[in-house]
C-alpha cells in the first residue's frame, strides 16, 4: 500500500458520506439491541434452525462448486475471445444480478418445476427437482453465478493476455497455458468471486422460496427460516439474523485479507 | 535460409519482406509506429496476417491469401520464443520455475527440465537468482532470465522486441553482452531502436518505415552509410574497429582512437570505436587544446543532412554547419582534420 498524497474533499462532502454509511450500519446496530443474548443458544439451536442452518452451508457449497465449474469458462469465454453477439450474451448473462430473485424462482419453475421446459422429461427419467434441496442449489446458482463471471472476467481483463502469450510461444498448448499460466495469475479473482457467490446464495430468499418452497430440512434455508419465524418467533429470527450477519462480516473478511475485493 | 516472410496487415499498413538466414542475426530498426513490433507477433503467430506467407526452416508457418492452400500454425508449435521488452516472467513461479516452463510445456520430465534451466540460468549469469520470485528481482536480473526462459526452448528462431528498452543505462551493457554470447550461432530478429544494439548483435539490418522495409543491407553498411530517412538521422555511426590497446582502439590502418571503454575490453582483443558525426570538429590545421584524437583525411562528399552539412571521407564523416562548410572552404578532394574528444568515443567488444 503506498502513502500518496491526495487532493483535499470539499468539506459538505462528508456530510453524505458520513449519513449514508449510518443508514447502512445503523440498522445493523438496532437489531443487535434486539438480540436475546441471555437466551441466544437456545434459539439458534432449537432443531429447525440448526437444520436451516446446515442446509444453508450445504447448499451454499453446493452451488459455489457449481458457480466455479461454469463461472470459470465463462468468464474464459467472455475474457478471451470476441464474437458476434458477445456484448449481448454478456448482458443476459449478467441479468439475474439485476432482476428481482422471485422472477428468476417462477423462471426456473418453468424450466425445471414438472410442468416445465426440460421438467416434463427430467420427471420421465425418474428426476424431480422442483421442491427439492436440487432446487435450493439450482436457486442459488442461478443468482451467483453472474457474481463469479464478473468477479473473475474483470481479473481475467486486469492480468491481461500478455503472459498467456509469452507462454504459448514457449511451447506451451492452449490447455497448459489455462493450467499453468492464466489460472494461477487470476487466482485472487477467482476466490473473491468464489466469495461472493457463497455469500450471495447464503442470503439467497426470493428464487429459493418461488421455486424450492419451505420444507424443514430440505428446501428450508435459513433466510426462508428467519422470514417464517419473523411472525411465530420473532427473539429467534433476531438470533439467526445474527447469525447470517456474523457469517457475512466473515465472508468481507475473508476475502478482504486476500486483497482483491 | 531459416526464415522467409511476407506478410500484408492493412490494419496496421504493414506490407514487409524478411529473410533471416542460418544462423543469423537480424536487426530490425524504425521509428516508432512504424510496425517492428507487429512483425515480430506476425512471425510468432500472435497475429493473422491478411496475406503473406512464412516458412521457418521446412516448415510453413502460415499461409494466407496466395496460390497455396491456407495453413496456419498455431504459436506453440512455431518453435518461434519471444523476448519482449519487459521480462513477462510468470509471477506465481520461481525464477527456476519460469526457465523450465518451456521445457516442461515440451514434455520434459519435471527433473530434467529443471536441469536444463540450471544451464541456462548459468549461461546468462543468473543462477543465484534461481529460487527467487520475479517480484524480488531488478529488471535487469528478470530480463536475463526471461533470456534465458526464451533459450530454454531452443527455438528454431528467437525474437527480440526490444529488450533492452525498459532496463537501466547501467544494466543494459550487461544484458548485451549476454545476448551478443546467446545469439551467437543461432537465427533471432531482434527490434530494437538503440543503433548499439544492431551494431554490436546483428549481422544484418532492415530499416521499417511506415510498414515498408524502406532498406536493408549488412550492418556495418547500413549503419555507416545509411540510405533511408530514419536510418541516416539514428546511424551514420562513425565506426573504427581494430585491436585494444591500453588508451584505445588501433585501426587497421594504424591510427590509433582514444576512448572510454563501456564494457571491460581486454588488451588485444577486437574492439571497435564508436562516434557520432556531430562529435567531429573539423578544421583545416592541426587543433592544439584538450586531449582529443585529431585524424588526418581527405573529403570525398558533401551531403546535406537537414539543417547540417554531413562531410564524408573514405570511412569517416562529421556533421558541420554550412557556414563552417563556407568558412573552412571545404569540398571533395579537401585536406582537413577531423578531431573528437576521447569522451565522445565508445568503445565496445567487437
């Protein structure tokens, strides 16, 4: 990190910055005031949490795996090659950052629930997603993928294609080149993208409720859990919030000591 | 002939002929934009060209546009490495590591591609660097083991872009040196815009302007008697080669030329001197004064050189005012002096 002298801010600057950062925290800080500390490990450990909560981590594995499997080449494909259409498979590739989650649910009900585009055969096999722990990791798949693509496309672009050719011209073909040269160069990129697709399919609520629904134990993540319990329990939805937050802090954490978020 | 190029790139206006023979060493000189650098990522396939065709030794590297059919081969099977003006080394890799790359990427055991590395890392002096990450090198110690990562190939043809561009005036001697070693015996193109570098490494030059080879010929030739625009105002070099002696170089025809010495010559060795004409002060007597070489000549020609008078004997030439030209009342067939300070003479390893 190097000292460089900045140009001093105009003073009414701060006045912004200062209140939009308090309505970002200030939030955070009134739940805490919320929180039932005498009784917190009883309410986050009561059997339906804990379920939701090794259903969250798993799922969330689950699909950051799959994020990385299809996140990689495609941010390969959009970093590294030029086509015709390129910009707009970029855009729709890039949608559900911007499109509300309950549609991207409906959509992928209609594509896989057993009325749907590929539903109907996926059932002659014998496979039924819709409504099941397959759905809550196809959810959160699809709305953190495009966290990976960018994440990793904007490394892809930062590190250049200068030493892949370098490479190349010393002998080595196009696969050893994305093995030993462009991997290892964007790997920061890829494991803050990583990052971010974990943390975006732990808080993923919208798709998942649309189209997995609420069953305890299988389709019942713990943002879908805190949203039920909102109204029974309201002490054990202030605790598992809790909870997801202490896991986001970590998650910024995580990332921010590699550098590269 | 190892390689024989054409190639057409209207994006870039590029329409140039190369020939590199065996084991030959090519420079390739031009302003800047001229299209050196596009050239060379032609002959290492980093681009397509829009017509042309080349064959390295019996292989056709690609052909596009002509009566043959078109081929293309891909760059990691052109045994063509690349030395670019920043060492590029893999940052994620040991020194070591990098120089084995190639080997590795060409089937080698991981063993005796480290092996090999060693050597190479040896030959261009930098073996104690071998465990050290590029971040803790000095450019100067990254290029000569992206030099050494280039050899570790064996490249049936090895370019150079440059390569001593983003170094230290300090370092770069030392690098010259290596190369002028590594490239003996071997076919390179290197693009450079520092004259030394094609005096002191090529066998011959070719100067680009615009995308056109505008001239071409034997080093010594070009650089003394430059034919093109470019080539005139970087080269016109004056060059006196002959043996070392303790003050300076002694020409064939026994005069002897005082300099400075870039590089350590040994007493004896070939070594040749270096200096601009507009070094050289001419007068119609013997100048007295500081300590400088005063050389004895005849005029053979005047040529305008700008807003200069470029005055040429048989191998010499100064750079003169036409007032002074004027003054001294020089023409061909004039006696005069040519005089230049030991300071402004160079003198390197011939």
């Amino acid at each position: 990190m190097s000292r460089r002298a900045h140009v001093a801010l105009p003073g009414w600057l701060f006045v912004p910055a200062a209140g939009g950062a308090l309505f970002v925290v200030l939030p955070l800080a009134a739940m805490l005031t919320r929180v039932e500390w005498g009784d917190f490990l009883g309410l986050v450990s009561s059997d339906s949490s804990v379920d939701a909560l090794l259903l969250s981590l798993r799922t969330s594995c689950a699909s950051t795996l799959l994020c990385v499997l299809f996140g990689v080449p495609m941010a390969m494909v959009l970093a590294r090659t030029s086509f015709r259409g390129q910009q707009l498979v970029r855009s729709l590739v890039l949608l559900p950052l911007v499109l509300p989650p309950v549609v991207g649910g409906i959509a992928l009900l209609y594509t896989f629930g057993r009325r749907g585009l590929l539903g109907e055969s996926l059932d002659v096999l014998g496979i039924q997603v819709a409504f099941a722990t397959t759905a809550v990791v196809l959810a959160q798949t699809f709305v953190a993928l495009p966290f990976m693509v960018v994440s990793l496309e904007g490394a892809l672009r930062t590190a250049g294609g200068r030493f892949e050719s370098v490479a190349s011209t010393l002998g080595a073909g196009p696969t050893t080149v994305f093995r030993r040269v462009t991997l290892p160069l964007v790997l920061p990129g890829l494991f803050s993208g990583a990052v971010l697709a974990f943390a975006r399919s732990l808080g993923e609520f919208g798709a998942t409720i649309t189209f997995a629904g609420s069953v305890q134990g299988v389709t019942r993540t713990l943002p879908v859990e805190i949203y039920l319990q909102r109204v029974t329990d309201p002490d054990a939805a202030v605790a598992l919030s809790l909870v997801l937050v202490v896991v986001a802090v970590m998650v910024i954490g995580l990332a921010r000591g590699r550098g590269s978020l | 002939m190892t390689l024989d190029f054409t190639a057409t790139l209207s994006e870039r206006q590029l329409d140039v002929s190369l020939q590199v023979a065996r084991r030959q060493v090519v420079a390739v000189l031009g302003p800047n934009g001229s299209g050196k650098s596009t050239l060379l990522s032609l002959i290492a396939g980093l681009l397509r060209a829009d017509t042309g065709r080349a064959v390295l030794e019996d292989t056709v590297l690609f052909e596009v546009g002509g009566e043959g059919k078109p081929s293309w081969v891909p760059p990691h099977a052109r045994g063509v490495a690349l030395l670019a003006q920043e060492p590029l080394l893999f940052p994620h890799l040991t020194a070591l590591d990098n120089v084995a790359f190639g080997p590795r990427s060409l089937g080698r055991s991981r063993s005796a591609a480290r092996t090999l590395a060693r050597h190479w890392l040896e030959e261009v002096g930098a073996l104690q660097y071998a465990d050290r990450r590029p971040a803790q090198l000095s450019g100067g110690q990254g290029q000569r083991i992206a030099v050494a990562r280039a050899l570790a190939v064996d490249p049936r043809l090895l370019l150079l872009d440059e390569p001593m561009a983003a170094l230290d005036v300090a370092v770069a001697p030392a690098l010259r040196q290596v190369l002028r070693r590594v490239l003996r015996d071997r076919a390179a193109v290197i693009v450079t815009h520092d004259v030394l570098d094609a005096l002191l490494l090529a066998d011959r030059v070719v100067v680009i302007e615009g995308g056109k080879v505008v001239e071409q010929g034997p080093t010594a030739q070009v650089l003394s008697r430059p034919r093109s625009a470019f080539g005139a105002r970087i080269a016109g070099l004056n060059m006196v080669r002959g043996a070392m002696e303790e003050r300076g170089v002694r020409g064939a025809d026994g005069i002897l030329i005082e300099g400075l010495a870039n590089q350590q010559v040994d007493l004896g060795e070939a070594a040749v001197a270096v200096f601009r004409p507009s070094a050289v002060g001419v007068y119609r007597q013997p100048p007295g004064g500081s300590p400088r070489n005063v050389l004895e000549v005849t005029i053979t020609e005047l040529e305008p050189l700008g807003e200069q008078i470029r005055v040429r004997t048989a191998g010499l030439s100064a750079d003169v005012t036409p007032a002074a030209v004027a003054e001294l009342d020089l023409a061909p067939g004039t006696r005069a002096h040519f005089a230049v300070k030991a300071s402004e003479v160079a003198i390197y390893r011939a």
